[in-house]
C-alpha cells in the first residue's frame, strides 16, 4: 500500500519519529514477553521460538533509531516485523503474531512509558520534598509575616510555610502513586479488543514487563484512557500547588519584600544594569511549570468526547504530548527543588518586619479573653481600636491606649503593662504560644519535620520498590528469552 504524500509528512512521519524515541524499547521487550509465553504455552514449537528469538537479537536498536521514514510501511511495528521476518523467515516470525495485535501491543506500551514518566516525577517531588525538609529544619524559630488576601496578616515561621508545602507534596505522592499502581497493569492479551482462543498467560506476560498483573476486562483494556487521565491529573494537580509555592518565592525574592535569596548559579545578571539579580531559574520553573499544566489540559482534551473503543485520538498523537507534560513537570520540579538548597532566609530582618502592620492583635484579643473571659468579640472590637488610636497619636504608650479603648468598649479599663504588652504583641510570643497540632510553634514544627522525614523515607522505600521490581523482571525477561 502506498501511502499518500501528504498523510506520509503530516501524520506517518511523525509518529515514525515519536516512536522510535519512546516506544521503539518497549516494543521489543513485549516481541520478547509475549515470545517466551507462545513458547511456554506450547503455542509455537521450540525450535520456531528459538529462530523468533535469534531474529529479534539480531536487530540492533540504534540502527533502528537511524531509520529516517520512507514510507513503505505504516509505522514502527510494521517496520520492525519487517526485520523480524527478513531475520529469520516468514513462516517463524509470522508465529510471534499469534494471539495478539497492535492494539493490545500499543496499550501495553503507553503504560509500560507511562509508568516511567510517574516514577519521574515522583522522584523530583522527593527531591523537592527534601530540600524544603532540610530549610524546615534551619528555621523553626525564623519568624515571618504571611499574607492573606494579599494583605500581610499574621506572624509565622518559614518552617511552619513550607511545612504546608511538604504535607500538599505527600499528598501528591499518595495521587501519583495511586495512578502508577493503576497504571501498571497489562493489556498484553486482549488482542484487537476482544481477547483470543488462544490458551495465552497473561499473569506470566505481566511477570515478565514488570506490571502488577493484567488489565480485566479485554474491551477495556483497549478503550479506556482512565489510567492516563488519572496520572495526568495528578500531575496538574502537583503543578497547581506547586506554581503557587513558586509565586510565593519569586515574590519574596524582590527587593520591596527581601525575603529569600537564591544562590548564584540560579540567578542572572544585566546585559545592560550590573546591579541586576534576577531569579530567572525560578521564572524558568514557573513557565515550565505552567507550559506542563497546559499540556496535561490539552490531554484531557484530546480524548473528551472520542468514542469508547479504540481510536487514534487516544493513540500514537496523543502520547509525545503525555511525554512532553511529564517531562516538563518534572524538570520544572527538579529545578526548584535544586534552587531550593541555596535559598538563603534573613531571619534577623524577617523577624524585625514581621509585627508591622499590627500582626499580633489577634493575640492581644486572644489574651484579654484568657486574662479576663470577655467574649471574643469584645476583645477583637478593644484590639481593633487600638489601630485607630495609635494613628490619633502616636506618642502615648500602648498601656494609655489600652487603658483609653477598653473603657469605651467595656465601661472600666483594663490595665496592662507597656512591658507586657511589648512581649504580648511580639512576633515570637505570637509564634511560640501557637501550639495546637499543625501549628507554628516551634516544638510542633521539629514533630511535623520528623513526621515528615519518615513519609519521605516510606515513600522512597516504595519508590525503591517499585523501581526494582522492573529491573527484575528486565533481567527475568532476559534469561527467560535467552533459553528459548
């Protein structure tokens, strides 16, 4: 069949192109799988699996990936069965089809990539998660004024802030770990869509490819994309949370907040104003970052509304954008986390700006309810015209006007002070007396730290796991197919 030009430079040649880069590997590794199955199910003779097997080792990789596209076969499967049969005959290697398709060859594929690409981007968000961990460790006691509404609002600390991040990073792991047990399941055996009367082993194909077992339903295993759409939404979600975290500190990072500075190898100079000191590898990581989530929503879009079965739309198009999205989240992640070990805090200039704006009133309110049982809002009104007094006139002590709002608002004054009030409205008193579970005292950071550290270490331990059980069965595969 001869293809018409213009099919041939704007679909074949491509995906030609997309699969030697991403699927040419796999691919073998299934001729493989599915070869010593067919063997030992006694559904092709041992001296047919021997030749298969001798055809498929003698095909070089490399010069496969050389290939430039010339449109005499379809695409690389094709392309490769050539080799195949030119290697070792037709009538062996048209045995190696037996009890299967493109179909259930190609989903076997997608998830065998698929699988890699969550495996990535779980190890970057570990980088991301330790390097944030060892910061947390550096500043339990570094004060810092956070923002609500874009307003300063409340003293805290940076371990307490970047806390928030590490525990949202854990829960992307739990996501992305969910998508990649849901992933690693194996289409091998469901042929064209309908399964086959072939006495085929698919536990042993999935043995052999690393998977967790094989897919269920057969017209499923085909049609569906819910374990693409559930790893690609993972992943927007680590992206969401994670462009915020990177706003954050590209903000912290301007000259009118002074929060953070990053070390010299992730900023950048002028070529015009030498005092320049620009963070552009953060910047770098947030347009990444936002390039990725883009992708994960074009993915999302390319199968909204494609029928339930098998279709292109799902197929060969679909997946460099699948690699493009994990392969841009992960870097942007991978960046971060690297900027992230040279971030410099200021503690003494944090904790000095900290109180301005009347931060701590919220104490001051939460202190007279203790001191003296007013109901909150009482408190809250006497703490709020404290604000406007001050501004009245800012020479008097904060006793006077303490003493002064508490007696419109109650009838008598309350007396306090200046001393105490000092310590009252301190950004550190207001850190340390805030121990509730979750909180930014200083003792309950260090055990949200450790608590942290030992998820960290769990889920590298399953990350290990995982990553060893598919370079086991690599090597399995291998002995199992040199027998033959």
């Amino acid at each position: 069949m001869r293809f018409a030009p213009e099919y041939v430079t704007c679909v074949l040649n491509e995906n030609f192109e997309d699969a030697k880069e991403l699927f040419l590997a796999p691919l073998m590794a299934i001729h493989y799988a599915h070869l010593v199955m067919l063997a030992a199910q006694g559904i092709v003779s041992g001296d047919d699996a021997h030749r298969i097997r001798a055809g498929l080792d003698a095909i070089s990789l490399d010069d496969v990936r050389k290939v430039r596209y010339d449109g005499s076969c379809e695409d690389l499967f094709f392309y490769v069965e050539n080799l195949i049969r030119n290697s070792c005959g037709d009538t062996a290697a048209g045995r190696l089809h037996t009890a299967r398709s493109r179909n259930d060859i190609d989903m076997t594929m997608y998830r065998m990539r698929q699988r890699e690409f969550i495996l990535g981007l779980i190890a970057a968000s570990f980088e991301l998660r330790r390097s944030l961990l060892d910061l947390i460790d550096r500043h339990r006691e570094t004060v810092i004024a956070v923002h609500t509404h874009t307003q300063r609002a409340q003293p805290t600390t940076v371990a307490h802030y970047l806390l928030a991040a590490v525990e949202q990073l854990e829960r992307d792991a739990v996501r992305l770990q969910g998508a990649y047990d849901r992933t690693n399941r194996n289409p091998l055996g469901s042929c064209a869509i309908t399964g086959t009367g072939f006495p085929i082993d698919r536990q042993l194909t999935s043995e052999l490819l690393g998977f967790c077992g094989p897919t269920g339903n057969t017209y499923g295993s085909i049609a569906t994309v819910d374990y693409l759409l559930e790893s690609t939404s993972a992943a927007a979600v680590l992206l969401v949370g994670f462009g915020r975290l990177v706003q954050d500190l590209l903000l912290w990072c301007t000259a009118e907040f002074g929060y953070v500075r990053f070390g010299d190898g992730f900023v950048q100079s002028s070529s015009i104003m030498p005092q320049k000191r620009n963070p552009v590898a953060m910047e770098h990581a947030r347009a990444i970052g936002s390039e990725a989530l883009g992708q994960a929503q074009a993915i999302v879009l390319a199968v909204h509304n494609t029928p339930f079965g098998d279709i292109v739309d799902t197929e060969d198009d679909l997946q460099p954008l699948v690699f493009a999205m994990f392969r841009d989240a992960t870097r942007a992640v991978k960046l971060v986390a690297a900027a992230m070990t040279t971030a410099e805090f200021d503690a003494e200039r944090l904790e000095a700006r900290a109180a301005d704006g009347w931060t701590t009133l919220t104490e001051l309110a939460d202190t007279l309810v203790r001191d003296h049982q007013l109901p909150f809002r009482s408190a809250h009104a006497i703490a709020g015209r404290m604000i406007a007094a001050r501004q009245a006139d800012a020479t008097r002590s904060l006793a006077e006007l303490l003493a002064e709002v508490s007696g419109q608002v109650l009838g008598s004054p309350l007396s306090y002070s200046d001393a105490a009030l000092v310590t009252i409205l301190s950004p550190r008193h207001f850190v340390e007396v805030r121990k509730t579970d979750g909180g930014p005292a200083p003792e309950q950071t260090a055990r949200a730290g450790r608590a942290s550290r030992q998820q960290l270490d769990a889920d590298e331990g399953r990350w290990k796991g995982a990553t060893a059980a598919l370079a086991a069965a690599e090597r399995k595969l291998a002995e199992r197919s040199s027998a033959l």
